[in-house]
C-alpha cells in the first residue's frame, strides 16, 4: 500500500533521490532514433537521424550522427538543432533553470496512481515564473524510487513565435541504478497552419562511469526536466 504523503514531502525525497543518483552518475552512452513528420503548408515531409550520445559528469553531453535520412531541410533546420539546444541546456549555467523545485515550481497532489508500471505520485506542477525552460502540467514520481517517471505537459513559453501550442509526453526507466530517458513524443501545432510530430527513443544504455551512492546530497544536482526546445520540434 502506497503511503500518502504530502506535497512537501513528496518533492523532497525526490529532490534528495535525484540528487544521490546525481553525484554517483559519472558518465553513459547511449543511441537515440529521432523521426519527425511535419503536414503543413509546405505538403508532408518527413527525416530521421540516429545518434550515439554519451554524457560525462558534470554538464558535458556530445553527439555523433550516425547516419540521416529523409528531408534535409527538416534534419538542418530542425532535428540537429534539438542536439545543440541540448548540449546548452546541459550546461551549469543553464540548470538551474530546469530544476524541478519549490523556487521554480508550485506543487500540488493530483492523486496517487497504480498500474502495471508500479505505484506513483502524480504531481501538479505550475511555474513560478515566466520561462522557455519549464513546463506545465504533470509529473508521475515512483513511489519507491522517488524518480520522475514520466512528465506530461507543455512549455510555459513557446519557443518560438510560429508556435500555438506544443503537448510533450516524456517518459524515464530504471536502468540499473539509475533513471535514464526512454521516449519523446512532442506534438506542435504551427500558427501558419500545420503539424509537426516528433518521437525520441533512446535505447543500448551503457554505465560508462559510476561512484558508489553517497550518503550526503550537499553538492549534487538537482533533478532537471529536459528543456523543451530539445525534445519538440520547431519547423521551419
């Protein structure tokens, strides 16, 4: 049985989870399939990339396209442009804007949810302030892990001035010790008129690096939601 906890309570462990994970992750890689279709005023295009992506603590995350297909125009303009927000986003100087906390974020309890996938909190989340790098929406907590499991929602700025809308579904899963992405799916709504669709799925995780899991969280990270002008497309 699920234990209730409170809203405090609940951002707390997961702030201080993430953390421990945090510190102990030193490094992975990893491969992502990008695809992404685009139906507009410009007829229906389509183009996909495959990408090996290894990360290396604290804030370096590098890229190498393995291989590219489809429109040229949407893999230029759109999909490789997802990896250089990304690597920014990384950044130290960039995080601290991404932080699922109470500076960033109300909370409030949506309920607690059972399924095949385990037990969760569901979480409210609503920024504090104006910002291209928070959502809202909602985040699913693991309830033993205290991780984001998955995060539903939409930015609290769109990213760009031809956007009216972007809904993302982001999903995480347990690998070894640690949560790692699992899949994207965005879903953007142009002004001009038009839909563009992308799906990110990430898979052949590898622990390149790893501590033991440190009893303090003092100068560990804080759990971050991907930026969205990293896992939602912005067409041309």
């Amino acid at each position: 049985m699920t234990p209730i906890l409170s809203v405090d309570s609940i951002v707390g462990k997961l702030q201080a989870a993430n953390a421990r994970r945090a510190e102990a992750l030193r490094g992975y890689r990893g491969q992502r399939h990008y695809h992404l279709d685009y139906h507009g005023l410009f007829g229906s295009h389509s183009a996909d990339i495959w990408v090996e992506a290894s990360y290396t603590a604290p804030d370096k995350k590098n890229f190498k396209v393995l291989s590219e297909s489809g429109s040229g125009l949407l893999i230029n303009r759109v999909l490789l442009k997802l990896l250089s927000s990304e690597a920014e986003a990384q950044l130290d100087k960039n995080r601290k804007a991404l932080e699922v906390t109470p500076a960033n974020y109300e909370f409030s309890l949506d309920g607690v949810q059972h399924d095949a996938d385990g037990d969760f909190y569901v979480l409210n989340v609503k920024p504090r302030s104006k910002s291209k790098y928070l959502y809202r929406g909602k985040i699913w907590v693991d309830a033993k892990d205290f991780a984001i499991a998955r995060m539903s929602g939409e930015p609290d700025k769109n990213p760009s001035i031809w956007i009216s809308s972007t809904q993302i579904e982001y999903r995480w899963a347990e690998k070894g010790e640690f949560w790692l992405p699992m899949r994207n799916r965005s879903v953007t709504h142009v002004r001009m008129g038009g839909q563009a669709v992308l799906t990110i799925d990430y898979s052949d995780y590898q622990i390149t690096a790893a501590d033991s899991f440190p009893k303090s969280q003092r100068s560990a990270q804080s759990v971050t939601l991907p930026a969205p002008s990293s896992v939602s497309a912005d067409p041309p």
